[in-house]
C-alpha cells in the first residue's frame, strides 16, 4: 500500500538529493550515459587526477531545474571520497541576485571556507582582510549606516555582514564602493590568510587540498550594470581574470544562455582558461523526433522511485498502475517534461495534491498540462512563436542578431526551448508543453 502523503513529500520538486544520505540515495537516478557524457566524472577527474596540486577553476551550466545542484552534491560527495574538504553552498542565500559584484562574490567565498574549517575545528587568522572590514564597518555605524553592528572579527561577522548587504542595498553599496577599489588586495589576503594556510592544515590531516564550490550562480539576473553590462557579462567575462585567482580548486555555476547566446564566449573560454560544461535535458525523443526508449525508461524510474524507493528498478515497473490508471498515463506525464527534473516533479506534486488518491487520473494529468501551457504562453509574443518555429524545425539556435539575442535568452531561461546532446554535439528543441499551442503551427 503506497503512503500518499509520503509520495507526495517524495516528489517535492525544490528538494535537492543529497547523494551522502542514504534514504536521497534511493531517489537518485544516474542521468549521465544517456545524456552524453558524465559531468560529474569530468569535474571530478579534473581535480582529483590532472591538477591535484594544482588550483582549477570550472565552469558549470544548464538549465535551471535540470538537476546541477544534486549533481553538484554528488561531486561533492566524491570528492570527499577522494580526500578534498569541499564547501558547497547556495550564492543566492548569502547574495542578492539582482545586484552582485565580484567583491561579494569573494567576500561570501571568505566567509563560507572559514566558516566550514571552524566547524572543522580548524581556527585561522584573516586578520588583514577582516580588520580592514571592521575598520570601515566602524565609520559607517559611526554615521548610522550599520546602527548596532557588533565589529568584532570572524566568519560569524563576516555572516553578518553579507545577510546585511543582501538585505539591504544602501549597505551593498557603501561596501562594494570601499572594497571594489580594493579586491585585488582582498583576494590576495584570502589567498595568503585563508586559503594557503588552510590548504596546509588540511594537508597536515592527510586530506588533498580544498575544492569550493558556489551553486546558483547561474541564476543571477541579466540586469545591467552602471556600465550597460548585463550582469552576467559584466561578472563571468570582464571580471573572469578575478574570479578565478584564488588558490583551491574552485566550481562557478554560470548562466546557460551567457554560453549559448553571448559574443564573449570565447573570451570565456580563455579567461578562466577551461570548457564551460553544460548538463542537457534527459532526451525524452531523438534529434528526429523518435522517442528516445533509453531516456524514457531512466524517466519512469525516477517517477516509480520516489513511490517505491526500496524496490528492484525492474519489481517497480510491475507496480506502474497502482499508481496510475495506465502505464500510458506515466508515459504521457515523461514526454511532457521534455526530459526536465523538476518540471516533472512539479507537474506530478500538484498532480497528488489536486487528485489526493490513487490510482492518479489521465483526465487530470491533462488539466494540468493545459494549466502548464496556458501559463507559458502568457509570456509569449508573436516574434517570439516565430523563433520557436525556427528551433522546432531546425532542432539547432539560428544565428541571431544583437536585437534577437535578448529574446533568445529569454526562450531559454523560461524554459520554452531546451537543450540536449547526442553523439553529434548539443541540440535544441521545443519544450513539449508548447508542441500542442495552436500559435506553433500557424
């Protein structure tokens, strides 16, 4: 007898699997043959085989939701396996998204390594970067900037310090006004007060060295700078010489549509002197069109796997219509993600909640598919229905121009086009939700 309640919170589409817990472990589905290639094995091997002594820096990208962020944990996890101290974190707990600098960025980096060997039981001195902090944090409370901030030194301060700057932009901007000049100076001293002295330490305990890596950077907006920049550009192209100074290996997420739709490509390749790598869609069809057995089946087995964790993958297909009303039905909800993690979980989490029994309804699957296309389109004008033309026929981005670009990473970022990759290269679709509006095929 399935747990509905407990199949429901199994499908909860903003959770990340964690791959170190066990019971996360059940869930996980391993995406990567049929995906093309093996990211996490690639960062992994990068770090742990050909540049373990060495600082790297990685590039990682997809689509939001598409599953970087368990991957990420998965890396994490490896890397641990093979001896690294890695800190993980969430850029958008500590940054405001649509107002990031490079000297927050590092400033949070600061503080989340420091913060992570304290946990550890390993104390460093950072003396020179947070006396100078302290130092200005003073004058400003002096003229009631930061009333009641406490200016002592130390990862609990310099917590403190970003929670205040995310939250409030008077303070972003004193700050970043007074570090900003200084960042060349404030990644030296984390390289020599931080960073050096804690790889050493870590090195004393038979550990590797130490990875850093910073989740969710690809979801900062593509606002403009003061200097027209869209914020992405302005951080991961003219500020990539900065972001990749620091000495441990470091992991950037970036933005899909910076690598997809941006002139300055190339110019990231050779500045942080490494292959962005992007995590595709799970192909749900092929390149022409066919399903994609392969990459149905790894779908319905993440589908089948939150309802029975604990079952042979093989015992669970057994079961598919004591969930469903047919096996079908479960095909259809697959096809409809186009391959996207948690555009399934979603639709299948509000599939439970708005049925609340089981076996869970074809006719109700289709409302909420309806309900799903009615909201896409919503944003969708008539240029845009044309472009989607182009990549629905073409199955490839078309050459676009400076005016079109925007548009284009708008398709992307809102998911109305995909991305997969197969034995010839990186390839582009459809979201299927979209396959069956009428403005497609006029």
């Amino acid at each position: 007898m399935i747990d509905l309640r407990k199949f429901f919170q199994a499908t909860n589409p903003s959770k990340t699997l964690a791959i170190e817990n066990a019971e996360d472990r059940k869930y996980y589905i391993d995406f990567s043959n049929i995906r093309g290639q093996n990211i996490v094995e690639t960062l992994r091997d990068n770090i742990a085989i050909f540049s373990s002594e060495q600082p790297t820096c990685g590039l990682f990208t997809g689509h939001i939701g598409c599953g970087k962020s368990t991957e990420l944990l998965r890396l994490k996890a490896e890397l641990q396996q093979k001896g690294f101290h890695v800190v993980y974190f969430e850029s958008d707990q500590d940054l405001e998204m649509g107002d990031i600098d490079v000297s927050d960025i590092l400033l949070t980096i600061a503080y989340r390594v420091t913060q992570s060997l304290e946990d550890t039981g390993l104390a460093l001195k950072t003396r020179s970067l947070l006396e100078d902090i302290r130092e200005f944090l003073e004058a400003l409370q002096s003229i009631q900037i930061v009333p009641g901030f406490k200016c002592a030194v130390g990862p609990v301060e310099i917590g403190e310090i970003t929670a205040q700057a995310k939250a409030s932009p008077k303070l972003r901007d004193r700050l970043r006004g007074y570090l900003e000049p200084r960042t060349n100076q404030i990644i030296k001293s984390i390289n020599e007060e931080l960073l050096e002295p804690a790889i050493a330490m870590l090195q004393q305990q038979g550990k590797q060295g130490l990875v850093v890596i910073i989740d969710n950077l690809d979801r900062v907006d593509f606002s403009p700078k003061p200097s027209g920049r869209p914020q992405p550009e302005y951080l991961f192209v003219d500020r990539a010489t900065q972001l990749r100074s620091l000495h441990c290996h470091v992991i950037y997420t970036i933005p899909l549509a910076l690598l997809r739709f941006s002139d300055d490509f190339k110019v990231i390749n050779e500045r942080f002197m490494t292959d962005p790598l992007v995590l595709p869609m799970v192909p749900v069809r092929l390149r022409n069109g066919q399903e994609n057995e392969a990459g149905m089946e790894l779908m319905r087995q993440m589908v089948l796997a939150r309802a029975f964790p604990n079952d042979d993958p093989a015992l669970r297909l057994n079961y598919i219509t004591d969930i469903f009303d047919t096996s079908e039905t479960l095909d259809r909800l697959c096809r409809a993600s186009g391959g996207h993690v948690r555009n399934l979980l979603r639709a299948l989490n509000k599939w439970i909640k708005k049925e609340r029994q089981l076996p869970l309804s074809r006719a109700c699957l289709e409302s909420i598919l309806q309900d799903e296309r009615n909201q896409f389109t919503l944003g969708i004008v008539q240029s845009d229905w044309e472009l989607l033309r182009q990549v629905s026929q073409r199955k490839k981005v078309p050459m676009v121009s400076d005016e079109q670009r925007p548009r284009y990473q708008k398709l992307l970022r809102n998911l109305l086009v995909l991305e997969y990759f197969d034995q010839e290269g990186p390839w582009f679709d459809v979201n299927p939700i979209l396959m069956e509006a009428e403005e497609l095929h006029l």
